[in-house]
C-alpha cells in the first residue's frame, strides 16, 4: 500500500502545531473573547446536561468533568452530567440526537463519531450534523516498551527484533475495525515492512497491566493516559506518530526520524450542541466552553494529560476543519483498506 | 516489623484527625446505606463524591473511596438475603441461598452471617494488602494475562452448571442462554455489531445489573404474588437469631476457601469482586457433600459468597496502588480522586507518598472490622422491614427495581430488559432452569469471550499454545475434569440425581 496517498488535508488542519507548554501557557487561545457574556433572555435558566458516551472513569469521563467544572466555575451554571456508555459511543450520541434542540442538552465526543461517519455515512456527520462547540484536547500516539526490555532498546533494534520473529510479536492496543490505532499500525507495518499481532484491549488497565507484565512485547497509547508509568520510569516511548519532535519527548524519534512518510492520525475531544438549536444560545455556548478552555483549572488538568504538547484548541471553524479532513483521511484509508464504506 | 510499625503509624494518624475520622464514619454508614440499595449502589454514592473530593486532602479523598468499597460490598448483602434483591452484582450469590433462609424464618442468622465473614474476609484480605502490596501485584500480572483469565472463566463455568438446576442438561442450557444474551453488542475485540436488529441502544449490549433484578427481585415478586392470590402465601417469620460461634467454626474451611478466591479474583485488572463471590459460591458447592441443599437456604452458600466477595476488596487495591492498574469501576474513580490532587497511584505513590498509603491501609482494615459492629447494630433494626405486609412491601421493590435498572446507564431499554428477564425468570423458575446459571453466563461470557479472543491472538490462533502455559493449561484441564465427572453423575448415578430433582 502506498502510504503517501493519505497525505490529504489534515495536514493543514493540524500542521506547525508542536509547541512548548510554556508558549501555550502565555497567551492561551481564547484569551481574545469577552470576560463574560450575557445569554439570550436569560439563557440558560436552568442546568445543561451534557451527555458523555463514556464512563466516568476514563479519558472521556475525565475531560468531560474538568470542561463541566470550567465552564460552570466561568458561569456559575451547573451542569450535570449523564454518562451513557456503550457501542463505541454510539449510544450516546443516539441518546442525544433524541433531545430537544433548545441548547440545554451538549454532547462530549471523541474522533470515534469521524471515524464512525467515515465508515457509515448514515451515523452523524460531527461537523455538519452538530455544531462543535470547542474541541479542547488534541493528542498524539507512542509506541512504548518496557523500561527494563533487553530484547530491544529503541525503535532500530524493536524493527529489527519484530521483524526476526516473523508476525510472532504482539502489541497491545485498541484494534477496533476501522479504528484510529488500527489505521496507524497499518501505516507503520507497512511502512516497515513487520508484521506484529494486535491484541485488543479495549479498557486501558489490562491494557498497560499487559505491557507492565510482561504478555505483549510493546504498547500503542497516547502519552497522557500513561503518564504514571512514563513518570515511575516503568515505560518509555520509542516512537512518536508525529512528523516531529515535541519538547517533552525530545529523545524519542518522531515519524521523520524513522523515515515513516504519512500523516499521522490523532485522538481529539470536544463538546457539540444540536446544529438545530437557536442561534443566540449557540452563541453564548460557543462563548462559555471556548473561554472555558483558558480557565486555570482546565489548563492545569490538559497539562497533566500531555495535552499542551500540541494546540489542543480549535473553536467551531477550526473544529469542523479538523473533522471534515479526518473523514475524508478515513474514508480514503477505508477504500484503500477494502472496507466496506456506506 | 515494618509492616506493623506502619500500620499503627496509620492509625494512629488516622484515629487523631477529628476531620479524618468523620470523613471514616461517613464512608462506612455511607457504604452500608448505599450498598444497601439497588441500583442506587456505592457507585452511585463514589460518583457523587468525586467532584467534592477536590475540597479533600487527596489522604481523605483516597481513604473514604476505599472506606465505602469495603462497607458498600457488604451493604448490598442485606437486600439480596431480605428481599432477594442483590444490591449489587456481588451480592448475587449471596442471595441464592440468603433469601431462601428468610423464607424459613432465618433471616437473622443469614445477615448475622454475612456480617460476621464481610468482616473476615475483608479484615483479613486488607492484612494481606498491608504484607505484599508490590511482590503480589508484579506476581499477578506477570502470571495472569488472557489465555490464563479465559481458562479461570471456563473452569468457573464449568462448576457452575451444575450449581442451581434440576438436571445438568437444564444447568448447561442455562449457561449458554446467559452466554448467548452475552453476545449481544458490539462484539468486544473487533467491534463488529452483533443481534443488535438495527437497534443502537442493543449495540451496547444488555447490562447485567438490570438481568439480576429482573431474574431475582422482578421475579420473585410475581412468584410471591401468585402464592398471594392462590392463598398460600406466608409472610416470611421475623427473626434476628444470630448464627453461633460454633456455627461458623464448622464452615472453616468454607471460609478459608473463600477467602483463596476471593483475593485472588479481586487483584486480576478487570476481574474483581463480582466473580470473586460467583466463583467462591460455586466452590463451595463442588466441594459440598450436601450439594443438594445449595439453593434452598444452606448457611454455607451466604458464607462462602460474602466472604469471597470482601476479601476481593483488599485484593483489588494492590493492582491499583501498587500499578496503578484499577480492577474494577469503583477503583477506576479512586485514579481520580489522585489525579484530582496531581497524583497518579503507581510505584511512586508508595515512594513519595507513604502516609497516604498508610492511612488508606489502615482505614480499609478498621472499615472492614467496623462492618461487624455497626453491621450488628443495623442488622438488629433492617430485618423488619420484613414486618411490611406484602402489598406494600412489593410495589416499593419494584419501584426501587425499577430506579435501579435504569439508574445504570440512563438506558429504558434497561427497564425492559428487567420487566423481560422477570417474566422470564418467573416461568424459568418452575421448570428447573437455573436463572443464577444466565445470569452467570452473562458475567463471565463477557469476560470470557473478550480473553478468550485475547489469548487467540497472543497465541497466533493456536490453541496449543495453552500448552505451553502451565497455569492456563491447568484450569482447563480442571474445567474439563468438571464436566467430565458431572455428565458420569448424570449418566451413571441416575437415582441419585433423580433424587435431587425430586428434592426441588
């Protein structure tokens, strides 16, 4: 397969947006936009619900909370939380599409509703059939090994041992049909020329609790969700699926190093309201969840996450940029995958 | 040594904050309430509190989530002996043979049992915790991967056909209905949409919090209600006896048992406490020689699942503390009540946060033990809720029943499920299937079929790469004994069997 040809528009979309945290911190993205903004005939009057997909406990639950507590702490409106997990997302986003467009009801979403639209165009189209409101958390995918690992070292000598066991290597990842990991691993395997076994892990304890013990060689995951174990010196990364280096993995080789030519995919999340709902109160929504973004209680957590390693931002344009150009990546993945694309 | 002088360290910081002790009262009554009530679990309770543990040192955060996971275990014991209602998934079994002793009158020895082996098994799991956080934690997961999880669920199913229905035939057919609902969803490697007959909410497959209450509580209900209207209802007999000293010393061996598996089940990432009791239920059944009496009110069947199901509880620390690897949900939310406070439980908690560790060991042990005492005293006033006649007594479970299923996921399709599985249950009942045998089916299919598609892949689609694994290869092997000797019972010990059934 010829990799280049996905070199399609997200490059513009997500291009020259490695950065220091320091930078990021200094002039946060929406520091531009009003203090504070008056809602439309009192809007909202009451609390928002904003439906997660997702359990509490994971990268999903936790950005919902964090965004929640900062756009209420902005507000001063509460806003509760309804977690309906399941089907890969696909239940809460039923779930919402259900409500009232009246903009108390918001939705949080991760690139799964892109990819899942790519695949199935008869599932919502995040960028047109919703309204981004903001996406507040971009990120990048590692390959990890364990810290004490003698077989291989770094990311050379792991190529040249993957490929001596002829496909008997295995990674652990979320190797969903059609998935964000997925698409990578193709991109790398045949970008390489080795052939490793995905095991598919799709809750993230086992997951790392597979690499840490010891029952698969090698690990795809994205830095802030294995923080803990970067931090305890269990893991280190031997790969960034990024076309350079970011200054927190300045060691590490990115895509360009290893001399993988394709663009890389990324994990983002972000918070969407019915493209019905009335224009004012999209407005002020708009508003609270994209200067929310800057509160110090958001930053600090998208920080503890790796999230500032690069822009995490995008408001309701650069949104739907960033999603119209991940279908499109997918879907020509997709084809070229034999995939059947509806 | 060590170890002790920490523990009293522990203690003694926790006994001399007059903030820390309230928080440590709350979390114990708290649990206990919480647990007690289905659907409306220690969950429900751990994810209220989150948000408010911000305003908490992350010592007291941390502690009063690991508090209500040892009382809210035990609380949901109380339902499922009273009302046949498990307040949680692990109280399951509990109720197998706990609500049958409440309709002979031995409500009270059934509760005082599962309070005094809550208490045990918790105790004692949380001093095992205490000894060898690191070494067991780096053990467990360098032992357990898949293939070894798949072979544990198998060797599980196979002892539990033949827990719970008349005939081994009905116990399989039972197993593989629950196996069958399991597949339901998405399937959980490849995400391929399976029986989901164009409906999303099926793609999330059917939750088995909503199939217990509608197999046990909804069920029930309809059972009683039909006893009410042909006249043959009796109202079960009030009795706060508790069980004797000497009662338990005779299952001692059910205890220690228990106590084995419990701990074990509860620190494999992903496993927990749940199967922790199905498993230590059903162990005590193939090692009963009464097998018989299982399900129709022994003594044994409570002690052997709370025990197991509390000594999980300690378990399920060590991979979370020491790995920072979180074995079930409610361990999921303690991650973040840490993050919260710039923390990540793992290697270096224990390194740069001894204290809270420390507190956090001490709290799960004086939780676990308080369970005997405040357990007792609560025991003494809840069993007569049993007093309430039936009429108002069964609208106000179904009602809570009802909150319960769907309070799970927000889902109505859960509150169908429930209504479904309880007409079901109903007619199940009568014909000798085993409804603990589907709802079995439907716990460990999920997990088996995830582990299963797992070990396939690690094991490059060879199955005899189970070989090659000697603790995989030697539960198989067991699951495969187990069937073997009960289709010989079946086959070549007829009248015995037929004595059983007869017996139902």
């Amino acid at each position: 397969m010829n990799v280049k040809k996905y070199v399609v528009p997200v490059a513009t979309a997500v291009a020259a947006t490695v950065f220091s945290a320091s930078v990021a911190l200094a002039a946060c993205a929406t520091d531009s936009l009003p203090a504070s903004m008056e809602g439309p005939d009192g809007f909202p009057q009451r609390a928002l619900t904003m439906i997660v997909p997702y359990g509490p406990a994971g990268g999903s639950g936790q950005v919902a909370q964090a965004m929640a507590q900062a756009v209420s702490d902005l507000t001063g409106v509460a806003i509760n939380r309804d977690h309906k997990p399941g089907g890969s997302g696909t239940v809460g986003m039923t779930a919402f599409m259900a409500t009232p467009p009246d903009g108390y009801t918001v939705l949080e979403h991760i690139d799964d509703a892109s990819s899942a639209h790519a695949l199935d165009s008869g599932r919502p189209n995040p960028a047109m059939d919703l309204i981004p409101l903001v996406i507040s958390q971009i990120t990048f995918s590692q390959i990890y090994i364990r810290t004490d690992e003698d077989r291989f070292t770094d990311w050379n000598s792991f190529v040249e041992w993957v490929k001596a066991q002829d496909g008997k290597a295995t990674i652990a990842n979320v190797s969903k049909e059609g998935s964000m990991e997925r698409v990578t691993m193709k991109f790398i395997t045949d970008a390489t020329g080795m052939k490793i076994q995905q095991i598919s892990f799709d809750k993230g304890a086992p997951r790392y609790g597979a690499l840490a013990g010891g029952q698969v060689d090698a690990l795809f995951e994205q830095p802030g969700d294995v923080r803990k174990f970067l931090d305890a010196g269990k893991f280190k990364p031997i790969l960034t699926i990024l076309k350079e280096r970011p200054e927190a993995f300045a060691d590490v080789p990115s895509l360009a190093d290893a001399g993988l030519d394709f663009e890389p995919l990324f994990r983002f999340r972000g918070f969407y309201v019915h493209k019905d709902a009335p224009e004012e109160r999209v407005e002020w929504l708009q508003w609270a969840f994209q200067k929310a973004f800057c509160e110090k209680s958001y930053q600090d957590y998208n920080e503890s996450k790796f999230m500032n390693l690069i822009e995490s931002f995008r408001d309701t344009e650069g949104a739907r940029d960033l999603i119209t150009a991940t279908i499109e990546q997918y879907r020509a993945v997709y084809e070229e995958m034999g995939l059947e694309v509806k | 040594m060590e170890t002790f002088s920490n523990f009293i360290g522990g203690t003694i910081a926790l006994f001399s904050d007059p903030i820390g002790i309230l928080i440590f009262v709350g979390g114990v009554i708290g649990g206990m309430l919480f647990g007690a009530i289905p659907g409306v679990s220690m969950l429900t309770l751990a994810a209220i509190l989150l948000p408010f543990t911000a305003h908490l040192s992350a010592e007291h955060g941390v502690m009063l989530f690991s508090v209500i996971y040892c009382t809210g275990v035990y609380g949901g014991a109380i339902t499922a002996i009273l009302f046949n209602i498990p307040g949680a998934p692990e109280n399951a079994p509990t109720a197998f043979d706990g609500y049958p002793m409440t309709q002979k009158g031995q409500a009270g020895k059934a509760v005082g049992a599962a309070v005094m082996c809550s208490a045990l098994g918790g105790t004692i799991s949380a001093v095992i915790m205490m000894a060898a956080t690191a070494p067991i934690a780096d053990w467990a997961i360098s032992a357990f991967g898949p293939p070894e999880i798949f072979a544990l669920v198998f060797f599980g199913l196979a002892v539990a056909a033949s827990v719970g229905a008349k005939t081994l035939w009905k116990g399989w057919l039972s197993i593989l209905a629950g196996l069958l609902i399991a597949v339901v969803g998405l399937d959980p490697v490849g995400g391929i949409e399976r029986y989901d007959f164009n409906m999303p909410y099926l793609l999330a497959g059917i939750h088995f919090i909503p199939t217990i209450l509608g197999f046990f509580a909804v069920s029930e209900i309809f059972v009683q209600a039909e006893k009410k209207a042909t006249g043959v209802y009796k109202a079960p007999k009030v009795s706060v006896d508790f069980p004797s000293l000497a009662e338990l010393i005779t299952h001692k061996f059910a205890v220690v048992r228990s106590i084995v598996i419990g701990f074990f089940c509860g620190i494999l990432p992903g496993i927990g406490a749940t199967l922790a009791a199905f498993m230590g239920y059903n162990e005590a059944v193939r090692w009963s020689k009464d097998r018989a009496q299982f399900g129709k009110g022994k003594l044994e069947g409570v002690i052997s699942s709370e025990t197991a199901n509390n000594a999980a509880t300690g378990a399920a620390m060590i991979p979370l503390l020491a790995l920072g690897l979180p074995g079930g949900a409610l361990t999921a939310m303690m991650v973040g009540v840490f993050q919260m406070h710039d923390m990540e439980p793992g290697p270096l908690v224990f390194i740069n946060s001894p204290d809270l560790v420390w507190v956090v060991f001490a709290a799960m042990f004086f939780a676990n033990a308080s369970i005997l005492v405040i357990g007792f005293l609560e025991t003494k006033t809840i069993i007569n809720l049993l007093r309430i006649p039936f009429q108002f007594l069964a609208p106000m479970i179904l009602l809570l029943a009802t909150v319960g299923a769907y309070a799970v996921r927000g889902l109505v399709i859960d509150v169908v499920v429930m209504f479904v599985a309880g007409v079901l249950g109903f007619f199940l009942r009568r014909s000798g299937y085993s409804v603990a045998g589907i709802v079995l089916g439907l716990i460990l299919g999920k997990i088996g079929e995830q582990t299963f598609a797992q070990a396939m892949q690690m094991l490059h689609f060879e199955w005899s790469g189970f070989i090659d694994r000697p603790i995989a290869l030697v539960l198989i092997i067991s699951g495969l004994l187990t069937i073997l000797g009960s289709i010989y019972g079946a086959f070549f010990k007829k009248h015995h069997s037929v004595d059983h059934a007869a017996g139902e």
